[in-house]
C-alpha cells in the first residue's frame, strides 16, 4: 500500500520530497560513517578513524538543515494529519541518525587504541556484532523510505539478535580478563565499544517504531513487543 500520497500543491509535494531526499543522503552518510567506522576496528586503520571523526560534522550539519526545513513546512503549510506525521518521524528519525553517527564516531576513537596480537580476537567479535548493525541500518532506512510496515517490524525484532551478540561479546571479554589481568584497560576499551554497537541497534528499533508510528497513527514507544505485534495487526 502506498501510504505516501500526492496532494493537490505541486509545491507541497517537492517541499516533502526534498526533505525525504535530504533525510536519505544523511542516512546514506551515517551507513557509511558506520561501515567506515567497523572497518577500523579489524584493520587499525588511524587515517580512516580520523576521516570518520572529522566527517561527523556533515552529518550534524544535515540534521540541522533538514531540522530547519521541517518547522519552516509546518510553519509554511500547516500540515494535518498524516502529512504532519511524516514530518514528525523525519524530525525524530534524524535524531537518531546524528546519535548513530556520534557512536561510530565513538568506535572510531576507541580503534585508535593499542591493542596486541593476541587481543585481535576482541575486536574479530565486535567486528561480526559491528557488520550486523551495519545491515540492520540499512534496511531500516530503506523500510523508512518505503514505509514498509512488515519490513520495519521484522528489523525491529533484529533487536533481539544483536542483544545475543553482545551477550557473547561480553562472555568473552570476561574470559579474557580471567586469564590475563593485564588485558582489563583494553577489556573496558572493547566493552566500551560493544555498548556503542548496541546502541545503535536501539536507535534502528526507534527509527522502525516512527515507520510504525507513520502508517498507524499510534505511538508505539515502551510498549511490548506482543503488544505492538497486536497492534500491527489491527
């Protein structure tokens, strides 16, 4: 079904589409930013982590350009209803985007660290955990742009996995520490970034809780996944 539809200002409608298309190449930069920022984890790779580090203000920057263009469509157009709601979950969809890219900027600073041959297989976990974000974020912006329902409640659920990966992590960040208590600041290093991985697979579930907010016309934040599952069935 297509929910986004066309109304009777031309205008209107370019209005709207620039915004989504804004909203793509900041969710394109931030995917990006992200891989970039895994990628530097296995391969250590300084230049990279600095490049991510300094590009993180384009990314800033775009939240608040389409920050902007969104209260000047409400003040301009007055919109209502689902016209409003798209609005709103692109408000709050870009949120999340910049907190996704201050996290891969976060991993970022924690790749610059040292860490020995024998502790690679810390960052080998977080690199798995990490590629499984990274597909979790682009298939929910993809969901956004469509408003596809089904997709989006299937990535919500993607949660579930993520948090078995960091439990994983965190089980062999704590054999590690056992055998070698010399390990522990770079333990916390690793667990640092675990937890920013994580993060942002949260952000991914909020970002798919708007798509459902969108189509339903219902705030489904803090609710349970029955209870959402319920809901998504009406």
């Amino acid at each position: 079904m297509d929910y986004l539809g066309k109304h009777i200002s031309g205008q209107f409608d370019a209005e709207l589409a620039h915004i989504r298309t804004q909203m793509m190449v900041m969710g394109g930069l931030v995917e990006k930013q992200l891989n970039d920022a895994i990628s530097t984890l296995l391969n250590h790779d300084i230049n990279l982590a600095e490049q991510v580090i300094e590009n993180d203000q384009q990314v800033n920057k775009l939240e608040v350009t389409i920050d902007e263009a969104c209260v000047k469509i409400i003040a301009k157009r007055q919109p209502t209803a689902s016209d409003l709601r798209l609005i709103m979950a692109i408000i709050k969809a870009i949120a999340e985007l910049e907190r996704i890219g201050d996290s891969a900027k976060d991993i970022c600073e924690i790749a610059k660290q040292e860490f020995t041959p024998e502790q690679q297989i810390l960052l080998t976990s977080l690199d798995a955990m990490g590629h499984n974000v990274i597909q979790m974020l682009h298939d929910v912006l993809d969901a956004f742009t469509r408003m596809n329902i089904n997709e989006a409640l299937r990535i919500y659920k993607e949660d579930k996995r993520i948090v078995k990966n960091y439990e994983m992590v965190i089980r062999q960040l704590m054999t590690f520490m056992m055998e070698d208590s010399r390990s522990i600041p770079n333990i916390i290093i690793a667990l640092n970034c675990a937890r920013s991985i994580l993060r942002i697979s949260s952000r991914c579930q909020n970002i798919s809780e708007l798509i459902f907010y969108f189509v339903k016309g219902q705030d489904f934040r803090h609710v349970g996944d029955d209870v959402i599952d319920e809901l998504l069935a009406q």
